[in-house]
C-alpha cells in the first residue's frame, strides 16, 4: 500500500508540474504574440467599440420591453442563425463534405479489412489526413467569425455579468496607479452620489467607498494631482449597460470593457474600477448567461444546419 501510495503521489504532482509547464509555456506564447497583436488590436477596438456600442444600444432597446431572460433567448437565437450564415459562406462546404466522406471511407475500410496490415496502415494514414483537412476547413470560417463574436460577447457582458447599483445601495471605487503612491487625489462632489468612506491608500491604488442616492448615470470626478479624471456610475433597476472598469491602451481590456474612452497615456493612473454587484440569476446572472447564450445559440444552428444546407 505504501509503494501504490507513492506512486500516486508522484503521479499527481508530475501531472501537476506538467500542468503548470503547460501553463507557463502558454502564457510566454501569448505575452510574445499580445507584443504584435496589441497595438493594432487596440487600435480596431478604438474604432470599433464606440459603433458596437451603439448598436448594443439599439439592439437592447429593442428587447427592454421583453424581461431579461426573454431578450437572452432572443438574442442568443438570432446569433445562432447569423452565426450560421456567416459560416456557411465563409467556408468551403464543398471541401468539408468531401473531407467527411473521406473520414467515413476511411472508417469503414478499417473495419472491413482489419485483418490486412498493408490496408490498414494506409487507411489510418489517409484518416489523419482526412481529420487534418476538415480541422482546417473549420479554421478559417471560426478564425473570421472570432473577433467579432468576442465583441458581441462584451456587449452582453456589460449588460448581463453585473448590475447597476440601486438607489441607497454602496459600493466600492479603486483607483490604481502606475506608481507608488506620491500623488495628490480627490473624488469631486457628484449629484446623485455620496462618498461615505474618503480615499484610503492601499500599496498601489486609493479606495472610496461611495452610496448612490438617485437614479441616472453620473460621472464621478477624480482630481489627480491638476488632472480631472471621470468614470461613469450607472444607477437603477432595469437591464442597463454598466462600465466595471475605466482603463488604459489594451487590447484585451478594451474588449471586455468598451464603453467609456481610454484613460490618457500620458495619466499616472492605470484603471479606475466600479465594484458593482453581480447579477443574480441561474438563467441570465452573472457568469450563468454565457452559458445560456452558447447552449441557444448552438441548438438554433444546429437545428437549422439542415433547413439551410449548412455542413460542418
């Protein structure tokens, strides 16, 4: 018992240290390729993000008659059927049917003449083919699909993974700084907003904690040494787009958080970040819509794949 005590305990922490290697390998790749992608990246969210913005707007205009849930449902299926669309004409749907009849081919002559070595051989090799040809097919219709479903996913997300404070309700402001705290801040008097607790200094960032007292969008003002610097607080009770975080140049948190312009280059602040609530429901909540929104969406494609003729 101790030897297969010690094998497993060595078994899990090498599959742990290989994870972590995995890991680790991962994120150098992607800190080496974010160096290219960043600044033009950055550069299409600049241009891109004030336009899905707006129609993020109209789109929900649309469906806030509708309850929450309601416009999930809606919006996940119509992206279900664009999605669709956009990747039966953006891929070769000749050479995805022929890729899977050869895999089906392939199959079949391995069970047929699994007793010949020579054929058997040679159908595995032209079945790794066959794989390979279909997984590229695939690429190139989700390698275009991609990037703009990532930012109808943050149009979404600003809607459905957090809420707006209620009137009387608290929360927390941070501001963080590229620099160990030497500078002078102030958060000014804003209408609709009380601050309750006045800066306090953490190693790198200054915390308030603030209570809305009406409703509406506000714009809380910092004063950073002589810099006003703003961020916006959205407060109410119905399904509005909310901004977790005021940011600078990055690509990755410029997709996630598209709303208001970019903190200036040249500001010792880093980001400026609303702790607001989650959204709370097992259907449409926090974290919990995602998962709704790939299920309705892949079960509206999946169903209508053979109405329209799609393959994949």
């Amino acid at each position: 018992m101790d030897t297969l005590g010690k094998i497993l305990v060595d078994g899990a922490l090498a599959a742990w240290w290989l994870y972590e290697a995995i890991i680790a390998v991962l994120m150098a790749g992607f800190s080496a390729l974010n160096v290219v992608l960043d600044p033009v990246l950055s550069t299409v969210l600049r241009v891109l993000n004030p336009i899905a913005n707006i129609a993020g707007d109209v789109v929900y205009g649309m469906v806030s008659v509708l309850s929450p849930a309601w416009g999930l449902v809606i919006i996940s299926a119509i992206t279900g059927v664009v999605m669709l669309f956009l990747f039966k004409y953006t891929s070769n749907q000749t050479a995805i049917v022929a890729s899977k009849d050869a895999i089906k081919a392939n199959l079949l002559a391995l069970k047929l003449y699994k007793d010949e070595l020579r054929v058997t051989f040679l159908s595995q090799w032209r079945l790794l083919l066959a794989i390979a040809r279909l997984q590229w097919h695939m690429f190139k219709p989700v390698a275009i699909v991609i990037f703009p479903m990532l930012v109808g996913l943050s149009q979404m997300g600003i809607r459905y993974q957090w809420r707006a404070l209620r009137s009387g309700e608290q929360a927390y402001v941070h501001m963080y700084l590229d620099e160990p705290l030497s500078h002078e801040v102030a958060l000014e008097p804003v209408q609709g907003v009380s601050v309750e607790v006045p800066a306090m200094a953490g190693e790198q960032d200054y915390a308030w904690r603030i209570r809305a007292t009406e409703s509406g969008r506000f714009a809380l003002k910092f004063l950073v040494d002589s810099e006003m610097i703003e961020k916006e607080l959205v407060v109410g009770d119905k399904l509005e787009r909310v901004s977790v975080e005021r940011a600078g140049a990055n690509w990755v948190t410029q997709l996630f958080h598209p709303i208001e312009p970019l903190l200036p280059s040249s500001s010792p602040v880093s980001r400026i970040e609303i702790k607001y609530p989650d959204r709370e429901s097992w259907f449409y909540g926090s974290n919990y819509w995602v998962l709704t929104f790939f299920v309705i969406s892949m079960l509206v494609a999946l169903v209508l794949a053979p109405v329209f003729k799609v393959k994949f």
